[in-house]
C-alpha cells in the first residue's frame, strides 16, 4: 500500500511495466510467456507488457540497450537460460524473474532454490531427483543401481543426487566425460554395473552424435534410459518425465505478481514444475522387454511406438 496524506491507495491501481525478453520463438517459449502474462494481468489489470526477441547471433545482442532500459520496467520476465543470462548482465538493479531454465544454481543465477539471493528468481523446469527415481522404480521395481554421465557443466547436481538416490536405496554410479572420445569407455565402464541410466539435459554432453551413441548402445545391452525430455524418449530413450510450460510460465507469473507487489526477489522460492507430463516408447519397453506399469500407462502424455 502506497501512503498519500490521509489517502490510501492500492499499489495495485499503478500501471506496472514489465519487460518480457525471449531468444526465440518456440512453440514451449510462447506458452510460458502466454502462461506467465495471464497471471500477471489478472493481478494487475493495467500492466503494460513489453516484449523483447533478443538475437544472440555472434555472441551480440541486436536490441538496442538503451532504449530497453529507457523503458525503466518494473521488472523484467526472462524466458529461457540465454534470455535471464542476458537480463542478468544488464539489469543488476531491476527484479528478473525467470521462467522455463533447467538448472538455475548451475547457471549461477540463484543461490539455492529456497533463498535465490539478489535480484533473481524464477519457474525452473528441474524435476527433483527424488520424482525422477520414483518414477524409474516404479517402472524398473528391482532397481538398486543407477548410473548417470557428466561433465563439468552438471558436474554440481551430481552430489545431491547421491543422496537423493541413497535415501532411496539406490547406488548412484556417476562418471564423468570431458569430451567426446571418452564417451565410449565411459558408458562401456558405466552399462557393466549399472540397472538402469539416468539423462541430464547437459549440452557439453548430449551432442546429436552422441546422444545417438548412447540411445544405441542402451538399447543393444537391454538397459533402460530415462531420458530428460519428449525428443529424447522419441528418438529411443524408455521415458522421460516432461513439462506443461503453460504451467510453468503460470508459476513465473504468480512469482512476478509477488515481487511487483513488493516481496524481494531474493526472498521468493525458486519453482520446481507442478504438472509433470509422463512419456515412453512402446518400441524401446518391448524390445528391452520392460511391461509399462499400468497405471503409468494410463497417464502417459505420449506414447512413441
């Protein structure tokens, strides 16, 4: 509430400006901007959006700085890794709110998920370890060990899932990869004491050629991969648990209406997803000969045959 003489007047009733910046224009990208819009104005009726495409083509963005900042927005809703990594090398004194990033402590844009720190916070689309075990042992009910490849870049989530696992009476066998040429003795190494395979969405790591490698491999020695999106199950992973990012820009909104009504960001709880979309390949669960629980079944958002 905003104090004028013997006036009180709503916050509320103040045009707020938010800066909405993207990267691209995916189909997933518009629905959490789409999402993310929708609570926001119901919040506040007069807002008034914004909306920014930055091309990061050479490693420059094409928008015009200036004339952003001109703007003096009241806080800027980023969509996406590129786009809040952009956000936060420019806009040190505005609230950032994020949505749709898959590792946001990784990215070094939080602290921790409960107290983000700064002035950034957000809707992640990380799926807790604990979710993602659960689903692997109802699909997999004698599993007892897991194994998951790294790199430098995911290298900090590997410790956590450890314990996550462990708490759940499974062994996390982890490797790590620094290039390429190591793939192949690392995932030999890893499919001779492993169960089953647990995916990162680690850029460093899931080339086209690589993912390829691993997807083959896995299924030629019958072990099931759990891959860490819809594409990955297409193109042969077991499953993968995916994201309404509708859902998740709803989440981003709900945070940015928090802020715009004065909560720290630094104080506002990073998100994990709140629907969860189950996929699987049909093809892949018999070849591997792998029977689909039924009830998972019966919820799958896509099933790939």
């Amino acid at each position: 509430m905003i104090v004028l003489g013997a006036l009180c007047v709503s916050s509320t009733t103040f045009a707020q400006k938010v800066a909405i910046i993207t990267t691209d224009t995916l189909t997933s990208t518009q629905r959490s901007v789409s999402g993310a819009k929708s609570i926001i104005k119901n919040a506040f009726p007069q807002v008034v959006f914004s909306e920014h495409l930055i091309s990061l083509a050479n490693g420059s963005p094409t928008t015009d700085l200036d004339s952003l900042r001109a703007l003096k927005p009241s806080l800027i809703l980023a969509t996406g890794t590129a786009a809040t990594e952009f956000a936060r090398k420019n806009f040190r004194d505005v609230p950032i709110v994020f949505s749709s990033v898959m590792y946001p402590i990784v990215s070094g844009f939080v602290e921790s998920f409960n107290r983000p720190g700064g002035n950034i916070t957000g809707a992640s689309l990380s799926i807790p370890p604990k979710t993602q075990f659960d689903y692997f042992k109802m699909i997999v009910p004698k599993l007892r060990t897991i194994g998951v490849l790294y790199t430098s870049n995911t290298e900090a989530l590997i410790p956590q899932a450890k314990q996550v696992a462990k708490g759940l009476g499974l062994d996390l066998v982890s490797i790590k990869v620094s290039g390429e040429k190591e793939l192949p003795a690392a995932f030999d190494s890893l499919s001779r004491v492993v169960q089953g395979i647990w995916s990162l969405a680690d850029p460093n790591l899931f080339s086209p050629q690589a993912t390829k490698f691993i997807l083959l491999n896995a299924l030629r020695r019958g072990i099931p991969l759990m891959g860490f999106s819809r594409n990955v199950v297409e193109s042969g992973a077991l499953f993968a648990l995916d994201f309404d990012y509708k859902a998740v820009g709803r989440q981003a909104g709900e945070i940015a209406s928090q802020i715009l009504k004065g909560a720290e960001p630094g104080n506002v709880s990073v998100t994990t997803p709140d629907i969860i979309w189950f996929h699987y390949n049909e093809k892949t669960a018999q070849h591997i000969n792998i029977a689909m629980p039924s009830d998972l079944v019966a919820v799958a958002k896509e099933v790939y045959r």
